[in-house]
C-alpha cells in the first residue's frame, strides 16, 4: 500500500494581510481544496489482528524505514491458533500470548514494588519472534509503502515452526516444511527479486544452532534454515548468533519486565540502587544428569558446600519457570550470580540476573565475546567476572576471586549494569520510554544502520569501476 507525504504552501504575507480581491479569494479557494484533496485515504486492514502503526514523521526515522511483509497466516498467525500443538509435551499457548509477553505474573509481592507488579509478565525465553513481530507493526518507522523501505521485515515464526519437529521421529522435510514454504513465497516479492534478500532481515526466537543443520539425515537435529541457499544474503536477529557468521546478530532475551513508561523503569533502577544484598554470590539452575562430570553439577555442589556465602536454588526441586519469584529473589539477594553455559554459551538467566542488578560471573568466553554487541558495553569487564571453567574444575575458589572485589568496585560494577538496564528491556508496544531507548528500538537502528552502509559502500564501489 502505497504511504503518502505532504508538502504544503503558504501565501506570500502580502496576500494574507491585504484586503482580498476577487483573484485573491480564487486562489484561496484553489489551495483549500488542494489540501482537502490530499486527505490520508482509508487502508485496508491488514490480515494479522495487529493494531495499525501511524505514519512516521521523516524526521524520526533517519536511516530509513521497515515493511513488514504480510505472510500466508501459514507462517505466523496460524502458528498462534494452533498453539496446543507447537511442543510435544505442553502447550505453548500461554508462552505466545499478549504478544507474546505471556501470562501476566504472580506472586511478587514483596518481591518487586507493587505499582510495577502490572509491568511483570511469564514471559518465555523463545518467545521473540511474536514479539519483534508485534512491536514491528507498530514501529515509528514502519512504511505501508515498499517503495519507501530501506529494510524488509519477514515475519515467519521459524522458531515456533519447528519446535515440536526437534524431538522424536520426525524427518528432516517436517522440520523445513515451513521454511521451504516461506522462502518459495518471500522469492517472487518485488522487492527481494531487486536484491536477492540483501536488505532483508528476519528474527529467529531460537538458538541459531536450531536452524544449522547441515545434512538431511532424519536423525540430525534441527532445520536447514540459515543454509538454504535463498537465505544466503539474509540478515538474521538471533537470541544467540554465531560468532562466524557475519550475517547473523544477537540480540537480548526477552525478561519478564516490560516497562509501560520511563518512570517504570526509572523506579525499578532507584530499587536495585538501595536494595539490601545478603549473599556474595548465587547459583540458579539444575544439574544435566545425563551430561558426564556436568559442569552445573559441579558448581551446585561448591555453591552448597559454600553455603555461608553462596544461595542456591535447584531447578530440580524449585519451579525455574521464566522469571519466577524464586530465581527473581536469588539474583536481588546476590551481588553477583555464576552463569555457565545454557543449551548454548547464553542463556537467558544472564538477563535475569542483571535485570536485579547482579553481576554475572561467566566460566565461557563465548558466553559474552562477540554476543549482544548491539546492546551491551564492549567491555565485558566493567560490569561481569570472567573464570575460566577448568581453572574452577582444578580447584580455584569462586568464593576467594569474588572477594577479591571491594564494595567500591562491586557498586561501580552494579551501577554499569543499571545505568544500561532499558537496553535489554523489551517495552510494551505504543509505550512511551521517554529518553530511553529499549532492545527492540536499538535492534532496528542497528539493522537500518547497517542496510544503509551496505548501500552505501555498494554504491562506492560501483562508481569506482566506472
């Protein structure tokens, strides 16, 4: 649909202050109904039962503008409906709703101050691409023109897709059967046969190595995605990326707090300054049986046998449900929290534990090198601790090393975290955040920077062979 712009004119000051003639009064007829004309013509609605974003001012969207496109419901909404059906062991339903916030929390009280309990939701770590998607159509720098776009937006739910096909006896055609099926449709759009997708982007609510599957053996895991040879030129947002794709950029988990306003989050950054810490370190999580000398086994076993100093809570005897009150506490009682590697070198739990102002202490350089570039300080060192995992299998002292810090460095360190808190928030959409600027916003400047500079350069280069 095409978006319109306006440009109106005013009258030289001498018509407006002279006493009107004849031609006068037609001229001003003339222009009336010129603006009358150009009145914002009625749209359509679009299929998904999103709210409509209003037209940006030029001013705002200074390295450009986003179509979404508009997916056979196949890819997406259809995904939402059938919701029973996205896991082989519980419905997701819970997990994709309110825009894929999930259910509103419970249970805070006392945890968190009561007028921002409204602002805490359940919120599923895989939940992103309903997310993006809802934000998106209502994004300040959404065009409803293709022609206006510097960047296209797919948004197919891969992710939620493929879930239920990751486990048991599915083949390698059920878990590209969406994505074959999006592709073959995203190719015969306008605006990809003019680039070949080199200004599209699309986000991935799952681990990039779910979307990695290099053979079609039935027994390997995950799907072919990322290397079906139309998604070559694809940009991909990745809740973890991998640091040999130049393609693919990570950005934060969604948490469980989803501030409506600037003075939400201004509160709950005062909260975390004056909070009383009782513990040095905490650990939250449950041991990997099946894994051989698992490395949470060994920090649950030091971190219960460091009991004075260290808060433990087991997975496998408390509900870790995302964001429940349990692990909310551990992390607010704790100035700092051990973050080994989740199913990949991230999990979501860092952001957990930083959003209560604790600092992470990680035992992977994976685990902060080259993750999150877009939202996190370079240096990983102002605000995290990093041990390495042998040097803690051979006996150094998490306890000793954490000690170490005086409570000068550990404020300094906190007050880092808090001051860059919003950047991994996810807000609600047609929220107002004042002067601050969340994940999603700071995901979509950093994808229209980079389609601008890659025009641009594309541009350089071919008036230099010429």
């Amino acid at each position: 649909m095409a978006q319109y712009s306006y440009k109106f004119y005013r009258l030289p000051h001498q018509v407006l202050i002279r006493q009107a003639t004849i031609v006068d009064k037609v001229v001003l007829i003339i222009v009336y109904l010129n603006r009358a004309s150009l009145a914002t013509p009625s749209l359509p609605t679009i299929r998904h039962q999103f709210q409509q974003a209003p037209a940006p001012e030029d001013q705002t969207c200074k390295y450009g503008r986003i179509y979404v496109y508009d997916l056979p419901p196949v890819l997406n909404k259809e995904l939402l409906e059938s919701c029973t059906d996205l896991d082989p062991w519980s419905s997701r339903c819970n997990a994709v709703s309110n825009g894929g916030f999930g259910p509103r929390a419970t249970g805070l009280d006392g945890v968190v101050p009561k007028n921002l309990s409204p602002a805490w939701y359940w919120t599923d770590m895989y939940a992103a691409e309903v997310i993006y998607h809802d934000r998106m159509l209502n994004y300040k720098c959404r065009t409803l023109s293709q022609d206006q776009a510097a960047a296209f937006y797919i948004p197919f739910y891969v992710g939620l897709a493929v879930g239920k096909y990751l486990w048991f006896n599915y083949t390698s055609k059920d878990r590209d059967r969406h994505s074959v099926m999006m592709l073959d449709w995203v190719k015969s759009q306008p605006p990809w046969i003019r680039s070949n997708g080199s200004d599209h982007f699309i986000m991935l609510g799952r681990l990039t190595w779910d979307f990695r599957r290099l053979t079609d053996s039935d027994s390997e895991w995950g799907t072919s995605f990322i290397y079906m040879p139309l998604m070559k030129n694809v940009l991909r947002l990745s809740v973890e990326r991998s640091e040999w794709d130049p393609l693919e950029i990570s950005v934060p988990y969604p948490t469980a707090f989803h501030p409506r306003s600037e003075s939400d989050i201004l509160q709950w950054q005062n909260s975390l300054r004056v909070r009383k810490r009782t513990s040095l370190f905490c650990f939250v999580g449950a041991t990997r049986k099946k894994i051989k000398n698992d490395f949470r086994g060994v920090l649950m076993s030091y971190c219960k046998k460091e009991s004075e100093s260290c808060r433990v809570v087991d997975c496998s005897i408390t509900q870790c449900y995302d964001g429940a009150p349990a692990i909310l506490e551990a992390f607010l009682d704790s100035d700092f929290c051990l973050q080994p590697k989740g199913d990949g070198f991230t999990r979501r739990s860092m952001f957990d534990c930083m959003l209560a102002g604790s600092i992470p202490v990680y035992f992977w350089r994976g685990s902060f090198e080259n993750q999150y570039e877009w939202h996190l300080p370079e240096d990983a060192l102002t605000y995290s601790v990093f041990i390495d995992h042998n040097h803690v299998r051979n006996g150094t002292s998490i306890r000793n090393i954490l000690e170490g810090y005086s409570r000068e460095k550990v404020r300094k360190m906190r007050e880092k975290i808090i001051d860059f808190l919003p950047k991994f928030l996810y807000g609600r959409s047609n929220s107002n955040l004042g002067n601050f600027t969340d994940a999603f916003d700071i995901s979509m400047d950093g994808v229209l920077r980079r389609f601008k500079h890659q025009k641009a350069t594309t541009r350089g280069r071919i008036n230099r062979i010429r």
